[in-house]
C-alpha cells in the first residue's frame, strides 16, 4: 500500500533551498507532484516560481534540500544520465524559445533529429502529427518571428510532446495571451495530459485559467509553500493568504506597500 | 584607503574568476569538439557565416593595405636606392605581421562580435536554456561548431589577406612605380624563408583565431540575458580580442623571430 | 541538416581559395620557389673564414645565380669552414678547378658565394671540391692589417 502511494508521485521536492546572491528565494520547500495529473503553482510575480521549474530541470542547483524526479535526485545523477532524464521532460517557456533561424517544422522535428536516427520521412509524418494536436500543422512552413505569441506557444508545445515525454513544465502559459489563444492553450493543456497520460507542471498566477484545469494547486510566496489542495479545497479554506491570492485582493498578507520605514517619518525627515 | 585596497581585491577576484570560468568553458569546448567533428555539417553552416562572410572584407584590407604598404615603401626604399627591395619589404611585413594580426582585428570586429550577439541573443531568448532542456548541450550544438569554424578561418583569412596584400604591393609597385618584375618576385624568393617567415605566420594565425573565437564564443555565453547585456558583451569581445591579438602577437614575435 | 548544397559549395570554394592563397605564398612568394635539392648537384669548397655567410646565401657565377648554399660545418682537422652548395642541373658544365669567393653585395649587404670559371676540360660533379677559395674580407682584419703596415712603413 506504502508503496503505492510513493510510486504515484512522479517528483518529489524535498527541503529546498535556493538563494540568488543575497536574496534568498526559497526557504524550505516540499512538494508532491503527482502522475497523470495537473499540478499548478502558484503566487505573485517574483517569487521564483520560474526558478523552481529550472531546479527540477535540473538547470539550477538548490543550496539544500533535494529534487527527485522519477526516482532519481536530479542534482545527484550524472551529466548524462541527466541528459537522458530531460529527453523525458518537456518544459515550455514563457518566450517559447523557438530556435529562430530554422522554420517551425525544423523546430519541431529538432528534439528528434537531435536524439533518434529516423528516416526524414518518419520524422515528417512524426512532426505532421504534433503540429496536427496543436492545430497548427498549416503553419509549418512559417519562421517563428512570422507567428503570433499564442502560436508560438503552440509550437513550442508541439516541440516539447515530439519526444513523448513524460511530463511537461509550464512556464506562465497565460502570460499576454488574448482571451481566445488563453483559451485555446487551457484546453490544450488538459487534454494533451490526458491523451498523452502526462504529468502537467502549470506554474501561472492566472487565477481562473489555472484553476480551471489543475487537479492539485500549491501556493507559494515568500519562499514557502503557503497553501496547497484542489482548487476547491483552496477556494473554501480559511487561510487569508489563500482568500487574498484567489481572489486578488490589493491589501492582506502580502502587503500592497512594498516595506519601507513609516510614511509620516519619511515625509518630514527632509 | 582600506576601502581602496577591498575595492582593489574585489575587482581582482571577480577578473580572475571570470578568467576561471573562461578556462572551464574553453574545456567544455575541447570536450564537444569529437561530437562536431561527427558531424560536421553543423561546421559547414559555421564556417560559411564566420569565415565566408568575413571573405570580402578581407579580400578588399588586404589589397588596400598591400598598395599603402608599396606606395609607402618605395618612397622610402628609393633614398637609399632600394627599390628592388620593395617585394621583400612589402611581402616579408604582410606575412609575418599585418597579415595576421590586421586580419584577426578584422575578423574580431567581423565574425567575433557576430558571434557573441548571436549566442548573447540565443541566451536572452532562452534558446539555449530550451536546447538544454531538450537534452541538447548547447556547447556542443551552438558553440563548440562555432569555435572550430573560426578556428579553422581565421588562418585560411590571414593567408588570403597576405597573398592579396603582396599582389596589391604588385599592381603599384611593379604597374604604377615601374619596379622591375622580375625584382619584386626574385628578391622576395631570396628573402622570404618559409620556415620562418610563412609558417610562423600561419601559427600567428591559428592562435589568433584561437584566442578571438574563444572570447567571442565566451563573452556571448556568459552575457547577462538583456538587450544591454548583449551589446556590452559584443563591445567586450571586440577591445578584448584587439588587446589579446596585439599582446599575443609581441609575445609570439618575440619568441619566434627573438634570436634571428 | 539544415546546410543546404549552395552553402556547402561556397564553403569549399572558401577553403579552396585558402589553399590557393597558401600555395601562392610558398611557391612565388618564399624560397621553396628555389631551387630543389632533386634539381641540383651538391659540391663542397673549405674557406679559412667564412665571415657572415648563411645557409640559403646565393651562389652566382658571372653575377648569374645558379645555386645555393644548403650547409655550413667545420672541419676540425684542417681548421677550415666547409660550404656546401647545391647548384642547378641545369648548369652542370662547370670546369672543375673553379674557384670560389665569399663576396659581400654592396656595401652592407649580404654574403654570398661568387664562383670563378677555370679552364680545366673536366666539370664539377656530385661530391666535387673546389681547391681554390678565398676567404670573406673581414673589416677588422682589414683595418689591422691597414695599421700594421702603417707601422712597418714609418
């Protein structure tokens, strides 16, 4: 039964630490992702939620603690068996970081050309296919400075399942999108986990979008994991920190004023 | 003062630790070369925009610093009643001087700085950081080609920037001024050893382009990832190439025409 | 991958016209356009001072230049400077009991080997040794010879 249970968490975060110079970013955070489902984590700008996803990566090291995704310490194994690990995860970046030179099927097409020895003409089909999901198998032909920001998302999309990988990391997914490629890319989100049985990362501060697909919600600020459950659990618990992210009040526990010493000694020191 | 010798101590540290992390990442750099070497279409894409495009240029210094160089010369030889050594003169300075070390600055401010904006770029973009998530190493994908393409340029550059430059020296010496043909080759023949003279200027070269593509490939993998980062780590890579190839150029003349 | 044919033909192009350039640089521009050992004969001459002369000096008959000097040593029995120069097959017609100077061009410039034409029927072949030389004027020995007989006048 134990067994079963640690089996069912793909990556388990463990105690970690991260400052960046002086600053310390995170002070001691546990998380569970779970298989097959979708994890959102969530908190206001600048709290190093984009940080966290490049530490499971394996792209930044934690001053303490640890990161372990499917069974292995991600800072611990070795270079390579951390370059095989990665061919099974897919991460989307806010920018999208298409390879700019090279058209959108080469974009697509690249992860495979890099790790397998298919015939181009497999390839082809294979990219044909994840542009197909994305609904953008007409815009192959097109340079990525030629696509809109939600496109490109798509296409980064398409490029992060070639591999079929194990799990995707979101990186502020919602971030500038209009309503409509906001919802194009929601939809996107839940159905490829569940048609490919991913395991979906969604870091985002958009409330509504992200509740709307995660099956499982952490809130994080300061450093630390303030608040975690389904997005119900979430909505109906009693932590004020929760009731003022949820549903983005100016002033409560995060404070609207950034720190500074009084208002009324500041004015008349001068 | 004890704040004047922190501030001293703090800058020395933060050259030296630049320094450090240059030498790690030169080693990364040998370490990817095998993969390149595997597939060297990746070098072929390389060579064509570092060195093909820097083609021209050169082709054009190099004539215009071969003519300068004659014009200047013959004013100069035709005191002592010398001008038939005006080949010599003109070929013995393209090759074992200007012809390394003008084509090297010429290609730091060419191929040099193209290539620290374009990785700067690909850093801010996050290019590099989605390659490595892709389980693509970025040093050997991007930079590792990108080194042994100017590696492999910058000599092939400086040869041409000579063997342009000394048929430049002809068309004025030999067309304009009326210098005996047969003078300007024979004395050059005489004259020019190419133990000494040819081959130490092509090593000249070869560390050049070393020491330039490494710097630029460096300088645009460490940029900070901004707009401003990008354009004062191009700036860098192009003083610190022009200070390394002129340092580099006293020392290895020293050390190869010292004891003549 | 992504180079296409045009790219890789340019590229070769590129490396081609390196080569080119390199080939330019040996053969017209430096001394490998010389004179080639396979070409040539080797004789040897012994001089009691050779002065400033260096392998790769000239060596000219009638101010033509026919070869070059390939190597400098020292006989330690009879305290001469052996040259050894190789000369063009193409002058292989030289009488034997020529004989052989180190002269300097101009004023201040270098030394090279200026050959004499005897009048013996035979000719200089592989291995030949030229019996009469003489040797560089050396400045110094020059003026004190100068001085000396001064002295011995007065």
């Amino acid at each position: 039964m134990n067994e079963l249970i640690e089996d069912s968490i793909l990556i388990k975060v463990r105690d970690v630490h991260f400052s960046r110079g002086s600053k310390l970013i995170f002070d001691g955070v546990d998380m569970d992702i779970q298989r097959g489902k979708v994890t959102a984590i969530m908190g206001p700008s600048g709290t190093g939620k984009t940080t966290l996803l490049k530490i499971i990566g394996g792209q930044l090291r934690p001053s303490q603690g640890s990161v372990e995704v499917d069974g292995s310490n991600i800072h611990a194994i070795r270079h390579k068996e951390l370059y095989q690990l990665r061919k099974k995860m897919g991460m989307l970046f806010q920018s999208g970081a298409l390879l700019t030179d090279i058209t959108v099927f080469d974009n697509v097409a690249f992860p495979l050309r890099e790790h397998t020895n298919l015939p181009e003409s497999m390839i082809r089909s294979l990219v044909l296919m994840k542009l197909q999901a994305v609904g953008l198998r007409g815009a192959f032909n097109l340079m990525p400075s030629e696509l809109s920001g939600g496109m490109a998302r798509r296409v980064a999309l398409a490029r992060a399942i070639s591999l079929d990988p194990m799990m995707i990391m979101y990186d502020e997914p919602f971030t500038g999108q209009d309503p409509i490629s906001m919802g194009v890319l929601v939809q996107l989100i839940r159905l490829l986990n569940d048609a490919l049985s991913l395991t979906s990362i969604v870091v985002s501060h958009d409330v509504r979008e992200t509740c709307a697909i995660a099956d499982f919600v952490y809130l994080v600020s300061d450093g630390k994991v303030v608040g975690s459950g389904t997005p119900e659990e979430l909505a109906e618990s009693d932590s004020e920190w929760a009731q003022q992210f949820l549903l983005g009040m100016p002033d409560g526990p995060v404070p609207f004023h950034y720190s500074a010493k009084p208002y009324v000694q500041d004015l008349i020191e001068h | 003062m004890l704040n004047y010798f922190q501030r001293l101590g703090a800058s020395t540290l933060s050259v030296l630790e630049r320094l450090g992390r240059a030498s790690i990442f030169f080693a990364n750099i040998l370490l990817s070369i095998p993969s390149v070497l595997i597939r060297p279409r990746l070098l072929f894409s390389q060579m064509y925009s570092v060195g093909v495009l820097s083609f021209s240029l050169i082709v054009i210094s190099g004539l215009f610093v071969g003519m300068v160089l004659a014009l200047q010369g013959f004013y100069t030889l035709s005191d002592f009643g010398a001008e038939g050594m005006l080949g010599v003169m003109v070929a013995a300075s393209l090759v074992r001087e200007l012809g390394p070390v003008v084509a090297a600055l010429l290609f730091a401010g060419r191929a040099g700085s193209a290539l620290t904006a374009e990785i700067g770029l690909m850093k801010a973009t996050e290019q590099l950081s989605g390659m490595e998530m892709m389980a693509v190493d970025p040093v050997a994908r991007i930079v590792a080609p990108r080194f042994l393409a100017g590696l492999i340029s910058m000599p092939i550059l400086a040869t041409i920037f000579s063997a342009v430059g000394i048929m430049g020296g002809y068309f004025i010496g030999v067309g304009l001024l009326g210098i005996d043909e047969g003078g300007y080759w024979s004395q050059m023949q005489a004259k020019i050893d190419f133990n000494i003279d040819i081959i130490n200027g092509l090593i000249k070269s070869v560390v050049f382009g070393w020491v330039v593509t490494w710097i630029a490939v460096f300088e645009g993998h460490d940029a900070i990832p901004t707009s401003d980062g990008v354009s004062r780590a191009t700036t860098r890579t192009v003083v610190h190439s022009a200070f390394a190839i002129l340092a580099l150029d006293f020392i290895l003349t020293a050390l190869m025409f010292g004891d003549i | 991958m992504y180079v296409s044919r045009s790219i890789e033909i340019i590229v070769g192009l590129f490396v081609a016209i390196g080569f080119l350039a390199m080939f330019f640089l040996t053969m017209q521009v430096s001394n490998l356009s010389g004179f080639n050992k396979e070409t040539g004969y080797d004789i040897k001459a012994g001089f009691e001072n050779i002065g400033s002369l260096k392998v790769m000096a000239p060596v000219s008959i009638a101010g033509v230049k026919i070869g070059r000097v390939t190597g400098i040593d020292f006989d330690s029995e009879s305290f001469e400077a052996i040259v050894t120069m190789s000369i063009d097959s193409k002058f292989n017609e030289l009488p034997s009991d020529s004989s052989a100077s180190i002269l300097t061009a101009g004023l201040l410039g270098e030394q090279y080997i200026g050959l004499e034409a005897g009048g013996e029927e035979e000719f200089l072949v592989e291995g030949s040794k030229l019996e009469l030389t003489q040797s560089a004027l050396v400045l110094e020995q020059i003026i004190g010879q100068f001085l000396f007989s001064k002295d011995g006048a007065d």
